[in-house]
C-alpha cells in the first residue's frame, strides 16, 4: 500500500503541470501588452516630432504621401522632388525600435472650419489658422495570438507656426 | 485525499480573484500611462493656442470651433471626446474677440498679457477595468495641465 507522502508529492507535480502553461501565458501576455503599450507611445512621439517638423516648414509639407504638390518652389533642399522624405524620417527616427512603421501620409487641414478638409501646403496656408497632419499607420513587434489584426494608426495636428489669428 | 483536493479548490477559490485583479491592475496602470501621454500632447497643443487666444475657450459659449483651445486639444491627437478646462476661465466673458483688447481690463484683465494660464485636459469617457478603483479614488482619472505665458 502507497503512504499518503508519496500520493501528495506527485498530485503537486501534477498540480504544477496544469497551471504552469496558464501562468506562462499570463506571464507572456503582460510582456507582450507592455510591449505594445511601449510602441504606441513610440509612434505618438515620432508622429509628433513629424508634425514638429512640418509646421516650420510647411511647404515642404506634403509630398510624402504621393500627392502632387504646389509648394516644392520653395523647398530648395529637395528641389521639386515628389520624394520630400524628412518628415517621414523624423517620424521614423523616433519610431523606430519597437514599432514597425508601415506608412507615414502628411496633408495640411483648413483651420476655418471643423471640417477638417485638405488644403495644399503652400502659400495659401495662413500659419496660425490651418494645420498639418501627420497620420502614421503601424504594427506592433508581436506578432501574436494576442493581437489580431494588428495594424494601427496615430496622427498628430498642429497648429502651422506664427501667431494665431481668429478665422471669420 | 478526497479532503485535500476539496483544499486545494477552496485556495484556488480565494487566490482566483487575487491574481485576476493583479492581472487587470497591471493592465489597468498601463492604459492609465497611455491616455495620460494623448492629454498631455493635447494639453500642449491646446496651451500653444492658448498663449496668444488666452479667453478662446469652449466654456465662454461665445467662442465657437475652430476658434477655441478646446477644439486644437481635441484635433491633436483626434480625440473628440476630450474635455478642457482653463485656469483663468473665460466663463464670464460676454464676447469673444479677434484679438485682446489694449488695455485688459475688466473681464479681460485676467488675460492680461504676461499672466499664466493653466490648460487642463481630461478625458471623462475613459474607463479602467477595474471600473470600481476610479468610483473610490476619483483622483485617479487621468488628466494633464500645461501652463503657459500670455503672449
């Protein structure tokens, strides 16, 4: 006949197998969640430094995203080139490690009404009035059971610089 | 025997709600640091409107989007549903002019030009998981203050 000992030593190794994979999988999904709550707040900051980037230099603003635009005349450092890349690099140069940036698209938005409507980045632009967009679409590192169809987006709106005058 | 898993399920039992709150807590603190950082961007967005259109607030009621801080904190970051609250307040005034007027005085002197104003931005709509903490400890509803000079 067994002693009593013996049955509880493995009934706590059998106990041990059973929870172990559910604590593992808690464990591991914190991590993951951590993670992603890290990136987010990556990409948050590099669409900001974008958008930082574009209401000093508007003009230059809104190429990236393929559109054609009338402001390259006064964007001598790309001269003209539909490829004006630096607002996307400066969001990528913050957005880099955690998150995988998939797409950055910049517009600048009519500031007089709440429509939110595009307006070309060029002269027409009232600094203190319209804003820039900087609009981030991205995945976060893991690729887990956890996060399912994992593309997100993050935009940033800023106030194009100069000093603000009330539209009407 | 019989006895002893009878035990085991009690312990279960009574850790089970333990450890799923400490999961959710975790969760919880997590979100908390999250939305704490989109008030923060939208109370500095909203303070940059806010050093040159001191009184363009949303509780003037004369003030109207897009021509209110509240408007640019809520455009930031596309967060509609954020709430701004300045400090001074613009609540009195019975007008919303294009610009300050000379001598600020009255109404307007609170927004006389070198004074500080305090933008608030909270977002009432956000919800823990752990819904009950905020119910008990109203404080921890996240909320940001950026504070400004008056151009």
């Amino acid at each position: 006949m067994r002693s009593p000992r013996r049955d509880e030593r493995g009934s706590a190794i059998l106990e041990f197998a059973i929870v172990s994979p559910v604590l593992f999988a808690i464990f591991l999904g914190l991590i993951a969640f951590c993670v992603v709550i890290g990136a987010e707040n990556e990409v948050s900051n590099g669409v900001r430094d974008g958008a930082r980037l574009g209401i000093i230099n508007v003009t230059c603003a809104d190429s990236y995203s393929g559109s054609p635009n009338q402001g390259h005349d006064d964007c001598p450092e790309e001269s003209n080139s539909p490829n004006y890349t630096a607002i996307s690099n400066a969001v990528k140069a913050t957005a880099g490690s955690l998150a995988h940036v998939t797409g950055v698209s910049v517009r600048c938005v009519d500031g007089t009404d709440t429509s939110l409507a595009t307006k070309l980045c060029n002269s027409s632009i009232t600094p203190g009035v319209d804003l820039i967009e900087v609009k981030v679409t991205w995945t976060p590192p893991v690729s887990s059971v956890y996060f399912v169809g994992g593309t997100k987006t993050e935009l940033s709106r800023m106030l194009i610089a100069g000093l603000p005058t009330l539209s009407s | 025997m019989a006895g002893e898993q009878g035990a085991a399920l009690i312990e279960f039992a009574i850790l089970a709600p333990v450890l799923l709150l400490l999961v959710f807590v975790t969760i919880d603190v997590g979100r908390v640091f999250r939305v704490q950082e989109q008030l923060k961007n939208a109370a500095w967005e909203a303070a940059n409107y806010a050093q040159y259109y001191p009184w363009a607030q949303g509780s003037n009621g004369h003030c109207q989007a897009p021509n209110t801080m509240d408007w640019h904190a809520q455009q930031e970051g596309g967060h509609t549903d954020f709430v701004v609250t300045a400090n001074p307040s613009a609540s009195a005034l019975a007008t919303c002019p294009t610009a300050n007027p000379e001598a600020a005085n009255g109404a307007f002197a609170p927004f006389a030009s070198g004074n500080n104003i305090t933008v608030t931005v909270s977002a009432p709509n956000f919800k823990l998981l752990t819904t009950l903490a905020m119910n008990i400890l109203p404080w921890l509803a996240p909320k940001a203050s950026v504070t400004v000079k008056i151009q």
